[in-house]
C-alpha cells in the first residue's frame, strides 16, 4: 500500500511541475479598465483609461461607448476639427504617434489609436493610456462600454486582453462606483 502511495505522489508531483511549466511559459494576461477620478465639479466626470501587465507594449486600440444623452466628451484639443480625448502618460509623449483620436459625439463612440515610433523602447506595463472628460448632461446610472480594445507588442503580436466595462450610478447624490463587467478580447 505504501509503494502505491509512493507512485501516486510522484505522479502528482510531475504532474504539477509539468503543469507550472507550462503556466509559467504563457504570457500574463493584460488588463484594460476604465476608473473614475475624483472632482469637485458634480457636473463632470472624469474617466481614466488603465493598463496593467501589458509586457512589451507598443501600441493600443481602444473604441468606447457611452450614451450621448447623458454624458458630452469635452474636447481635450479645441484646435483640431475633432472632438479629441486627452492622452495618457502610458507612451511618453516625444516617442509616440496617436493614429487616430476621435470621438462621434452623435453615436457616443471614442477611437483612440496610439503606437510608439522605432526605436523607442515598449511601453511601461502599467499606466494611464488616456483620460476622458465628461460633462454630465442627465443624472446617471452612466456607463462606458469597451467596444473594442487591442494591445500589441514591438514585435507586432497581439497581446492577451482582458478589458472591463465601466458603471457608476448616482443616487441622491453619492457616486457609488460598481464593478465593471469582465470580457475577453478577442486577439485578431
């Protein structure tokens, strides 16, 4: 009994060590969330884009929804045609290029497209890629919905994503942040 005891816990440990091997040679999962930073203004609200894990990062694709009847994007660039959102600190200003930035104030959908310009080194794992000013239009419960997100790393490859939406719902006049809504992102 004791000789099959032996077997059985050797099996197990193998088995672990082939499965922490194999663990621990996948890249870690990034993650993309959207959080609100406190104001003084109740008739704004402030929504900050994140990233964290996000190895060897060196560009990002996010489009976001929101309901136009509630909330206004205001234009972090008046001087440009388009209703702009304010970029992060995530990609250090001199190094990157913002492909597209643009928001459709009638279908409340931000594009925001960024990427590093060769040779700057990846990105940190972790940061603000934008910030979003809203005006609050109506009262809430609001919502961003990521639509669609895409991290890549400098060899071109899609990153592993795992983006969550954002809630926040106002009642007599206490912002109560909920938790946001987890999904993958599918890696085109």
């Amino acid at each position: 009994m004791q000789r099959l005891s032996a077997a059985t816990l050797i099996l197990w440990l193998l088995l672990s060590m082939l499965y922490a091997s194999v663990f621990a040679q996948s890249p870690e999962q990034a993650r993309l969330y959207l959080q609100a930073l406190p104001v003084q203004d109740e008739t704004l609200l402030l929504v900050e884009v994140l990233v964290e894990n996000a190895v060897d990062l060196y560009s990002a694709e996010v489009q976001l929804r929101y309901n136009p009847t509630q909330l206004a994007v205001e234009d972090a660039n008046p001087n440009l045609a388009f209703v702009q959102i304010k970029p992060g600190s995530l990609f250090v200003e001199a190094d990157r290029f913002i492909a597209l930035n643009q928001v459709n104030v009638e279908a409340g959908l931000i594009t925001y497209t960024v990427t590093l310009l060769s040779p700057a080194p990846a990105a940190a794992n972790e940061g603000a890629l934008a910030t979003i000013v809203f005006d609050i239009l109506t009262t809430g419960p609001y919502s961003v919905e990521v639509v669609n997100a895409q991290l890549v790393s400098s060899d071109l490859a899609p990153l592993p994503l795992l983006a969550e939406n954002f809630y926040l719902s106002n009642q007599l006049n206490i912002f109560f942040l909920s938790c946001g809504t987890k999904r993958r992102i599918q890696s085109s």
